[in-house]
C-alpha cells in the first residue's frame, strides 16, 4: 500500500513552492521559529476539510461543478491578494521576533488554515492522486485512503515545520539590514500577489 512510489511522489509535491510554503517562510523569516511552525500547523490541517471531503465524496462533485470550484477559486485568489497587500503595508512585520501571546500564533495558524481550505486544487488533488495507490489486494479502500492521506499530512507539516526554521536561521543574518528585510517582505507581497492572479487564471 504504502509504496516508495507514493513516498517519493508526496514528497516532490510537498517540497514544492506553493501558498503553504510561501506563508510559512515569510512567518518563519519575519516572525521566529514559533511562528513559522504555527503556520506550519495551519497549512497543514487546512488540509483536513479536503481530506474530508474527499471521503464523503464531495471532491467529485467540486471536480464536475465548474460553479462551485469557480467560487472556491476566487475566494481563494481573493485571500492571497489580501494577504499580498498586508504583508506591503504592514512594517511591523519588518521586527524579527517570536510572538509571545497564544492568539497571535492561533491567528498564524488559522491564517494557513484558511489558505490551504480556500485552495479548490486540494480537493482534486486527493481524488485523482491517492487512488493510484490504492490496490484491491491491500485492504478496504477506505482504509488505504486514510492512511496515504495521513501519511501525506505527516509528511507536509514535518517539510513545513523545517521550511519555517531554517527562514528563521537565516533570519538572524539579516537582522541588521532594516532595507534588506522591507525587500524581502515586499517579495513574498509579490508572490502572494502572483499566486492569487494565477489561482484566478487557472482553469478547472
């Protein structure tokens, strides 16, 4: 069931730079190593409702209803050019430093949270990715399912979780270069930017 196929596969697709990675870099470069795992931990249990989603089914009916996948999409594209126009106005951002109260990392997680929900691709991605793996000889499919999909999970937070530390050791190189950090931040506004123009873009 579980094959070095799948493993090498998922593992491709997780280190790929995406909206999840992209936030919990940016997270993790200007807001600490706490931060970045938080929204490590977002990301990645925004990938919970796709999951179920997926086993109810209603992945299928997102994938033949042009509609819904098409309110999802924008909704999605909306969230990032927020986030892209935040993250340019928002100096406060620009203090390297871990925050120390409960809600601001629950509001970075719930922020990946929203990000990865509001990504329709999901959805399609566990419908015609998992199955592939799944072999009538290993088990109830249902099963299979939840276990590759689990395994998937465990895979993007640990990816993640790494991504945001070593953004926040190399913050600390960068620490005494106010310029250099509004750069860097204006990039990931950038590329949130971009990212939410191309979600629009893309075509079921």
């Amino acid at each position: 069931m579980i094959s070095a196929q799948f493993l090498m596969t998922s593992f491709i697709v997780v280190l790929m730079p995406g909206t999840g990675v992209i936030y919990t870099v940016s997270n993790g470069l200007f807001l600490g190593k706490r931060a970045g795992m938080a929204a490590a931990c977002g990301c990645t249990a925004g990938i919970i409702p796709h999951l179920a989603a997926s086993v109810l089914g209603l992945s299928a009916i997102l994938h033949t209803s042009a509609l819904m996948f098409q309110a999802i999409k924008y909704a999605g594209a909306l969230y990032l050019l927020y986030l892209a126009w935040a993250m340019w106005h928002d100096t406060g951002m620009i203090r390297i430093k871990s925050p120390s109260q409960a809600n601001s990392l629950g509001r970075i997680a719930a922020r990946g949270i929203l990000i990865n929900i509001l990504n329709p691709k999901l959805s399609i991605f566990f419908l015609a990715f998992l199955p592939h793996f799944i072999s009538p000889e290993a088990g109830p499919a249902l099963f299979q399912f939840m276990v590759l999909s689990l395994l998937f999970m465990a895979m993007t937070l640990i990816v993640f979780i790494l991504y945001g530390l070593a953004a926040n050791g190399v913050s600390r190189y960068i620490t005494n270069s106010p310029r250099v950090l509004v750069r860097i931040q204006r990039s990931f506004a950038l590329t949130f930017a971009a990212l939410g123009i191309r979600l629009a873009a893309t075509r079921q």
